[in-house]
C-alpha cells in the first residue's frame, strides 16, 4: 500500500481536482484505491456524488471510537473507495492535539487497509497544521501543486522547510505544475525556472483548463468524462510520471 | 483485493423476461452501458473443498474471484487462464485461499456456461450509483437455461442493498433470495454442491436388520469407487485412487466382518474379488506416495533442492506412467466391470442361508460385537510385542487396526458418539505410529529400488549422495517410529481407554 496526499498551503491551487483524477486514474484497472477526503470542505466527496457525513465525526475518527472501514463508501467506480469529508473535520486539529501522538494517528489508521488498497489518497486541507503533521507521516510522498506565481514558489520553499524542520520524516515531496497557462509570459517564465532549478518537480505541467472547473459540474472526474481532453491527458501524463518516481525510489 | 458489500442472487429462470421489464420499469434504476457476454467456470475439487472452506471460486475472462459465502468478501486476482492446480494461482490472497483449502487436489471447472449479462445501477438522490444489479443468463453444457438476478451492494449502502432486495422479492411474488450465485448455476447444471464426500456418511438406525445396515454402508462404498473411477483414470489427482482405495479397503473389512451375516461362499468370493482389486491399485498409491513425499525428501536430503533429486522424480514418474496404464486396464476390464455389476446385484438381493444366523439382528449388537472383537485382537497381538519382536508383528497389529477404525468410522455413530470419537482418536495415535513404521519401512525399500537403477546409469555424484542421505534419514524414521511405540501401545492399552472401550463395546456394556 502506498500513501499519496495532495497538499498545498495555500488554496484554489488545482489540490482537489489533481486528487479526483489521479485517484481515478490509479483505480482504472482495477487496482484497490482509496481516497480520504480529509479536507471539511469535501470538494472530492462532492465530485464523487457522495454525501459528506461521517458517523461520529472527527472524533469517532481521531478517538478510534468508531471503525474507520465503516465509514467507506464505494463510488461509481468498481476498484475506487472514499472516505468521505466531514463538516466536523475543521476540529482535527483541536481533537489530534487531545491525544498521545498524535501526529502517528493518522498513520495507524491507514495501516488497518495494508491488505485491502494499493494506493491511498489523501487530500488535505491548504493549512500548516497538526492535521497536515499527521499527513505528512502518514504518506509515502506528498504531492504539491504549484501554480507558477510568485506567491506559489514561495510556499513551496515553506512546506519544504516545515518538513526538514518539523516533521522530519522521510516523505518525499513530489511538487508538480498546476493551472498553468500557457499565454501568460510570467507563467512560462516561472515554469522554466522551476524545472531548471528544483530537480524533484514533476515534468508534467497541468493546464489551466475550464473543463476542470465543469467537474463540479458534472461530478464526475474529468479524466472519466473527458479522457482525451489536453487535462486529463496531461492528469494521466503526470501518474505516469509519480508511479516511475516511486518505482525509483522503492528500487 | 479485498471487497466487502453484500451480494444476493435470485434464480429467475422462469420470468427472465418480466424481470427486464421490471427493471426498466424502476424510476431509480437505470441501463448501464451495454450488454456483456462472459465466459465463466465455478471451480472446485471434486470433493468441494472450497466450498467447505467457505469460497465459491470462479473464474470469469480473465479474473479469478474468491468470495467468502458467509461474509460477502471478495479476493480477485488477474488471471490469464484457468488455474488448474492451487499453485498455478497468481500469488496473493487468493492463491493462499485456494492453496489452504485445496491441498493436493486438482481444481475442476464444475461448471462452465456462457453468460449475457444486463447491467443495471440503483441511483439514490444525487445519481450516485448505490447498488449494481446484474442480470445473467445463458445454458449450461447440456443446453438447460440459467437466468439469475445477481444483486451486489456498493460498499456503504447496505440499507439500499436491502430495501432492492426486498423490492425485487416482492415484486417478483415472493421469490427468494438465494444469496450465492454459484449455487444457481450448479443446480442448473443438475451437479449438488457438496454432495461428494470422501467421509463414510450412511445414516443408520440402530434397530435395522445388520444385513440391510452393512448393505447400505456398502452400497455408499461402491458409489465412492464408481465416484472416483473417470478421475483415477484420467489421472486428475492423486486422491481420486486415494477414496477409491479407501471405499475398497471399507468393503473388505466390512466383509471381514460379516460372517454369519452373508452367506460364506458369497463372502469368500467377494472377498477374494475385493483383494484383487486393492492389490491392483496398490502400486500406483505407493508411487503416488513417493511423488508427493518428494519435496519433503529433498528438505530432508538436499537442503531443499529438488533439482538433485529430479532423476529420482524422473524414474517415479516413469513408473507412475506404466503402473496407471495397468490399473487402467484393470478398471476397464470385464471382471472390474462383473464386480461391480454382482456386488450391486448382491446388496440388493441380501441373500441369506442357513448359516446366517445374524443376518436380521439390530446392527448395534451385530457392529458391538464385532467392534469389540476388533479391539481384543488390538490388544492381544499389542501386547505380544516387545522390544525384539519382528517387524511383521507390528504390520499385523496396523492392520488390525485399521480394521478396527473402519468398523467404528461405518457404526460408531450407533453408540455414544462423544465417546466414539475419543476411542478413534486414541486409536488414531497407536495408528499414526504403526503408519510411520510402516511407511518408513515402504520407502526405504522402494528408495533401494530406485537408487540402484540410478547408481546404473551416469548420474550426478549429488544426487547418488542425497540418495545415500535420504535412505538414513528414512531408515531414522523407521527406527524412531519403532522406539516409540512401546509407549505409545502403552497410552492406548492404559486403564482409561479399556474402560472406554469396555464401556462402549463389551459384552458386558450390552443393556
């Protein structure tokens, strides 16, 4: 089982949409995949029709008080499980801060699913946290989107130093382009740099596309509705690219 | 991969049709995609051994799906082609499923039918599928139609699962859920899932006549035999001849037994028939014997390398060939076919004669007395044995005891079964010692056979080695087996165990 989450300091940066799809993506062929939306908004839950309600909330959760598996609901599709957000999830901190280890919490949770899922997603809030902490320690790698701003590359720089300093544990930070737009100078200014300068960004851009923002819309994920859209081309592009930066770091 | 959602199946193999028009009908219930064709095969030994481990195991175009029948979990793992034995499952759960629950037994398409299958979805308020509802229909191989209505749970939606079920129940007027979609299929195809079982399972009154109780016990022996005669032949497992054997080996100590019950001529010559057909099996259960036992031989011989004892596989499998061809032969020719044919014949007709003075007393006294018989010859040639005594005297006493666990496996569920089974379970432990003499002598011996035809020919200075190696640690076993059972003959003929035996089968225990 291999941890991913999807994690960003700051919001509106493509974090959901990137989770959406690629979690679909790593379920296609029939590989066991769990996505956790940890994020109170329940932007993921939505898109996958799911109404967001967890049976005692956040602290049945983090209180072990109720089973975790109970809480899984199936999606539309076969191999694709979530963990759907709760309202009450906006407490995690308050409630991991209540208990001995808490940054180990999430981790022993998701461990209970080492024989049922292959990949597991977690989208997170935009917050530097305890919850975000637990994620941390929780994931095999993290990955960031990063829209090319100014504002973006700076927070950037932050996770990774929150990491080395705070979290310290060995996850790997897998940073990848996101909304990129390809008109604006600025945007193919930072790009380059980007790739030239930080060696662990992933080479695949995702555009900035509206059919990304239609998934509301439709609730579905794009790469399902839209397989051969430039977006979801390039979402598929991207896990590609993880699945080999994985394989080479298990090698 | 690990999936827990509920899953009931309907046979709707009369009103096909109305269930389309049903589910067209639902406002919450809608098409999903186009119709499928499948090819699927419901896999199992011949003695269900996955289904008495709980499976139900199939194989679907390319998908092998392991679902546990209590829970509702499934297992799948990509596989190209059938699987025949459990090692040719892909690693993972399934495989160690299939491995646990099947041994050494080869696994057998049960039943193979090509499927249409509709596909529906239940939609709750924001279109989310909630429950996946597929219906199934086709023949089986000898053209009788199959339709089941599979209805599986989303994970998280077991109440939607319910309520669907209990609507279809009702609208289809009252019928019933079923649960395993397997078992539709299987009684489509006119197969009783589990209706085979190498167990000695006749149900007896203890008031019957003991001819018409030793005639009913025979008559579900030579079904076993006649069971297992295509997979002997074919060659499928080894434990086709295994139950084949063991059904023979039931009759003759059922014979053994029932004098005065049968008349003598009649006796004589089945038995002398029933002999000739053990002897002619025996060949080809020792080479099986060697065959299975290879593998540990190498664990014991050659740090686990099977490459080194290949040429002694080669030459065991060589042997193995000739000795099916004859017992082929055998199981094809006119007298197994006679046999067979008068054996049937005489435990319909229960012919009787002046001699048979028990045939119509109540086979709990009949099987007391012979039981206890059985027990005193146990005991007797047990205690005759000493530290010196040859070899042969120990063979007698295995064979004494075996007969005497047939006789209580075939009517030990006449008396107090609890205590039945701790007297099986304590001659079970004098057998298992006299089994590993026995065996150790067997092996030995046919170990010497093999090795001088290998010391014949070029052979690698390893394997000749392992061989020398492998006769030592065999001759050990024996050896130990031999040391041990002093002790071991003393826990059976201790007082507790008499008193149970006395207890249960004396003429004193008659009330």
């Amino acid at each position: 089982m291999k941890v991913l989450a999807t994690y960003s300091i700051k919001g509106g940066v493509g974090k959901t949409a990137a989770a959406a799809n690629l979690a679909w993506l790593a379920a296609r062929d029939g590989t066991p995949t769990l996505i956790w939306d940890l994020d109170p908004q329940g932007a993921v839950t939505f898109n996958y029709r799911i109404h967001p309600r967890v049976k005692g909330g956040a602290k049945g959760i983090v209180g072990e008080k109720r089973p975790l598996e109970d809480a899984i609901k199936g999606t539309d599709y076969r191999s694709l499980d979530l963990l759907p957000a709760d309202l009450r999830y906006r407490h995690l901190d308050l409630l991991l801060d209540q208990v001995k280890r808490s940054t180990q919490r999430l981790d022993r949770l998701l461990s209970q699913f080492e024989d049922d899922y292959e990949w597991v997603i977690l989208d997170c809030a935009p917050s530097l946290s305890l919850t975000s902490e637990a994620v941390l320690v929780a994931a095999d790698a993290v990955l960031v989107p990063v829209v090319p701003t100014t504002l973006s590359t700076r927070t950037l720089d932050q996770l990774t130093a929150f990491v080395a300093e705070q979290v310290c544990t060995d996850v790997e930070i897998l940073p990848f382009l996101s909304m990129v737009d390809r008109r604006k100078k600025l945007h193919r200014e930072l790009q380059n740099e980007l790739l030239d300068r930080d060696p662990r960004l992933l080479r695949t851009p995702i555009p900035n596309a509206s059919a990304v923002e239609r998934m509301g819309l439709l609730r579905e994920p794009l790469v399902a509705t839209s397989p051969h859209h430039p977006a979801a081309a390039a979402y598929q592009a991207l896990w590609e690219e993880i699945r080999e930066r994985l394989h080479e770091t298990s090698r | 991969m690990a999936r827990r959602s509920p899953l009931v199946a309907l046979d709707v193999r009369r009103d096909a049709d109305r269930v389309t028009e049903l589910l067209d009908g639902y406002d919450d219930v809608r098409r999903d995609g186009p119709d499928l064709t499948v090819h699927r095969a419901l896999l199992d030994t011949f003695d269900w051994r996955i289904r008495r481990a709980g499976g139900a195991l199939s194989w679907c175009d390319g998908t092998l799906t392991w679902r546990d029948r209590a829970t509702g979990h499934t297992h799948t793992v990509a596989q190209e082609e059938l699987p025949r034995w459990p090692d040719d499952v892909v690693a993972g759960p399934v495989h160690d499923l299939v491995a646990d629950a099947c041994d050494v037994r080869v696994l057998l398409p049960r039943v193979e039918v090509d499927l249409t299958v509709q596909r529906y979805r239940l939609l709750d308020d924001l279109d989310k599928t909630v429950v996946r509802i597929d219906l199934e229909r086709g023949c089986v191989a000898d053209g009788t139609p199959v339709a089941s209505l599979v209805v599986r749970g989303v994970r998280g939606y077991d109440g939607e699962h319910a309520g669907l079920v209990r609507r279809l129940a009702e609208d289809l007027d009252g019928q019933t859920a079923d649960g395993e979609p397997a078992d539709i299929v299987f009684a489509a195809a006119g197969l009783e899932p589990g209706g085979y079982t190498g167990e000695l399972a006749v149900s007896l009154e203890p008031t019957m006549a003991a001819n018409e109780a030793i005639a009913r016990t025979c008559r579900h022996l030579l079904q076993t035999m006649r069971a297992n005669e295509d997979g002997v032949i074919a060659d499928l497992d080894t434990e086709f001849l295994h139950d084949f054997r063991v059904a023979v080996r039931r009759t003759r100590s059922l014979l053994g037994a029932s004098k005065r019950v049968l008349p003598g001529p009649v006796r004589d010559d089945f038995r002398r028939r029933f002999k000739w057909l053990g002897d002619v099996t025996t060949p080809v259960r020792d080479l099986d014997v060697f065959s299975l036992a290879i593998p540990e031989y190498a664990d014991a011989a050659a740090r686990g390398d099977l490459e080194v004892l290949q040429p002694l596989a080669d030459l065991v499998a060589a042997d193995q060939q000739q000795a099916h061809a004859a017992l082929t032969t055998a199981l094809r020719s006119q007298d197994y076919a006679d046999l067979v044919s008068d054996w049937s014949e005489t435990l319909e007709a229960s012919p009787t004669d002046e001699e048979t003075t028990e045939a119509t007393d109540p086979i709990v006294e009949v099987a007391r007395q012979r039981i206890w018989r059985a027990y005193r010859g146990v005991q007797r040639d047990g205690r005759a044995i000493d530290d010196d005594s040859p070899s042969e005297m120990l063979h007698r006493l295995r064979k004494d005891a075996k007969k005497l666990r047939y006789l209580l496996e075939a009517f030990g569920a006449l008396f107090d079964a609890d205590r039945t089974k701790v007297a099986v379970r304590e001659l079970k432990r004098l057998q298992d010692n006299l089994g590993a003499f026995q065996d150790g002598e067997v092996q030995s011996q046919g170990l010497r056979g093999f090795a001088m035809r290998i010391a014949r020919r070029p052979a690698d200075v390893d394997t000749v080695m392992a061989l020398g190696v492998l006769a030592s640690h065999l001759e050990q076993v024996q050896d130990d087996a031999r040391a041990q059972f002093a002790k071991r003959f003393a826990r059976f003929d201790r007082s507790g165990n008499r008193a149970l035996y006395e207890g249960l089968f004396s003429p004193k225990a008659v009330r």
